[in-house]
C-alpha cells in the first residue's frame, strides 16, 4: 500500500509519500500506488512541462483511478525527461520505484523519481502532498504513520 516514510538526512526533504512497489511496464502496478503516481503528476503537469515521446505537450489530466495504461506510462517517461532536463539526478527508465530510506539507489547513486515527485509537489505548491487532497480509495488506504517536518 502507498505510504507515508520518513527519508534520512540525504536528501532536503524529510518524509515523502512512497509507493510499496513498482509502478511502470511489467510492473505489478498495484492500484494504490499507481493512483499516487497519477496524483502526483496531475498536481505538477501545470507547472513543468511534460512532453511524451512524439515531443507533443501533455496538457490532459490523468485519470486517478489507480489503472496504469499508455497515459500513466507515457506522463512517467514524460516527467523523468523533464527530470533530465533540469539536471536532477534520476534514472529516466519510465517506471517509479519504492523509495529506500535515504532517497538514492545503491547501484547507481540516482534519487528516486517517487522522491524528485514528492520535491517537486512541495515547490511548485509549497507544502507537501496531503492525504486531503488524494482521491478515494487512496485517502483511505495511505498508511499515515507518524512524520517528521
């Protein structure tokens, strides 16, 4: 189930919102855990800009229904290019991964997209996500465990 996990002092943010496993192609794409990574993308795509793999804008909202089809995939691989494309350190393989505890992989020192999502929800709207703000069933099923920061 996606989840609240509290990060180390690696990375600027202290808690994020965690999938429990891979979202992406070939991926056990639980429902839960790809509804947070629709979500998440819908509350940024106003404010980066997302372009699939024809170079053509994404300008449509994904539906949050925790289903992982050819929108879903093509937003992810969108938004880890615009991930490249500001620099940040990532791997653009078009799947999110479950978060470690310090926010980087051990193989390849990349942060994790899940965490880079989490990032960049709280710049372009200056908080964190909220549990308010997710659509059922997701609001119910997050794990809310305690958090820092």
């Amino acid at each position: 189930m996606a989840y609240i996990m509290n990060l180390g002092n690696e990375t600027d943010i202290k808690w994020i919102f965690n999938v429990s496993f891979p979202v992406g192609p070939g991926c056990s794409n639980r429902p839960d855990d790809v509804q947070l990574v629709q979500h998440g993308i819908n509350a940024i795509m106003a404010h980066l800009e997302l372009f699939d793999d024809g170079g053509r804008p994404i300008t449509s909202y994904l539906k949050r229904d925790g289903h992982f089809g050819p929108r879903t995939s093509a937003a992810i691989k969108a938004y880890q290019r615009n991930l490249k494309a500001r620099r940040r350190v990532v791997a653009a393989d078009g799947r999110i991964d479950p978060s470690s505890r310090t926010g980087w992989t051990s193989h390849t020192q990349d942060q994790y997209t899940i965490v880079h999502l989490n990032r960049d929800h709280r710049n372009c709207h200056g908080r964190m996500m909220r549990e308010a703000d997710f659509p059922e069933p997701l609001r119910t099923i997050v794990d809310t465990a305690p958090r820092v920061g």
